[in-house]
C-alpha cells in the first residue's frame, strides 16, 4: 500500500508538468502567430504610405494632347473663311469620292489656347499647293493669321516655326520639275508672323554641292 501511495504523487506530477508544457508549448505557438500577423499588416500598411509620399511629389501630372488638340473640318473651315480667295475656293471640291485636296497639320505656332491648324489646298490632278493658311483660336473661334497664294506653295510646321515653300519654274519646266524653290521661315512676333529666315535652292546646281542663298533683298 505504501509503494502505491508514493507512486500516486509522482504520476499527478507528471501529469501536471505535462500539462503545463501543453499550455506553454501552445502560447507560444499563439504569440507567434499574432507576431506574423502584426507583422504582415504592419508591410501593408507602409505601402501606400510610402506611394502617397511619392505621389506628394509630382508637381503636376504630365500635359494631355488632348486639352490641346481639337481636330476641325478644315474644307468648312476655309470654305467660310472671307480671307481666301474665290479662286482657291474653286479648288474644294472632291477628288475621288469624299476625298478633298487639302493637307491639314496640327502645332503650336502662336503659343494659342490650342494647337494652330495649318490648311494646305492643292490641286487634285498634280497635288500642287494654290493656297496655304494658318488659323489661331482666339474667344472659341478660329481666325485666319496668316496666308499665301502665290501658286506653287506650301506651308508646314518646322520646330515651331512657319515654314512655307514656293517652288520656282523656268520658263518650259512642267508642272513636276520645277527648276527650284524658295524657303520662307516665320515665326509669332508681337501678335502676327514675321519672316526669320530665307533661303533660295536651285535643283539644277544641287548635285554639285550646296547653292549659294539668295539675298530677300
């Protein structure tokens, strides 16, 4: 009865302590859990604090082509233009189907609201340029800053600037082989168009080097 009575003890401590590891052994598991836990929401919540850092700063969001970009009808747009003259307006009328002859470019060339809408008219059976004009919008209507209708010309944007060419023909040269042309380069000054730059090329002395430019006079 003894050796039973002091084996009782040993076996209730055994027990105790077994139980007491079970409960340590399963805290700690708890803890760490609840320490991965923290820790993956505290990763997430950093994240977009550092992307709102960042965001704070962009001085401002990057231009859109579109604020500065409206596409027009450019046939009605010359059409109802009193500037151009009956002649050119002659020349607005279909190639083939609903194609007319006009080449039309957007830019910036008088620092305006908008882009500037260059308008080139040409005829349909050689393509060549009978008139060319530069229109700003100015109150919500476009109005005409700039034109040339000495035929053959052209008109195009070149760096910001107005580039307009008028080729040259000699006497006998057919409509495809002028015997050159002249380089006329403007730019907005003081609220109108104002001629930079003027160069002269002629093609029948271009093979043997650079022609010498011809005074504007």
């Amino acid at each position: 009865m003894r050796g039973l009575t002091d084996e009782e003890p040993t076996a209730a401590r055994g027990v105790y302590q077994a139980a007491i590891t079970a409960v340590a052994v399963i805290a700690a598991l708890g803890l760490f859990v609840a320490a991965c836990a923290t820790g993956g929401t505290g990763a997430r919540d950093e994240g977009p604090a550092h992307s709102d850092s960042v965001a704070g700063a962009v001085a401002s969001p990057a231009p859109n082509p579109s604020d500065t970009y409206q596409q027009v009808d450019a046939v009605a747009l010359v059409r109802s233009d009193p500037r151009v003259s009956t002649a050119v307006k002659r020349y607005l009328k279909p190639c083939a189907g609903d194609e007319y002859p006009v080449d039309v470019s957007y830019g910036d060339l008088t620092g305006g609201p908008v882009e500037d809408i260059v308008v080139n008219v040409l005829t349909c059976a050689d393509a060549v340029g009978v008139g060319s004009y530069v229109y700003r919008e100015e109150g919500g209507a476009y109005e005409n800053v700039f034109k040339a209708e000495e035929s053959p010309v052209y008109a195009e944007i070149d760096r910001g600037d107005l580039m307009v060419t008028k080729q040259v023909y000699d006497k006998g040269d057919p409509v495809s082989s002028p015997s050159g042309e002249n380089v006329y380069t403007y730019s907005w000054t003081a609220g109108r168009f104002v001629q930079e730059d003027y160069h002269h090329t002629d093609y029948s002395n271009a093979v043997g080097g650079d022609p010498s430019p011809v005074p504007s006079g």
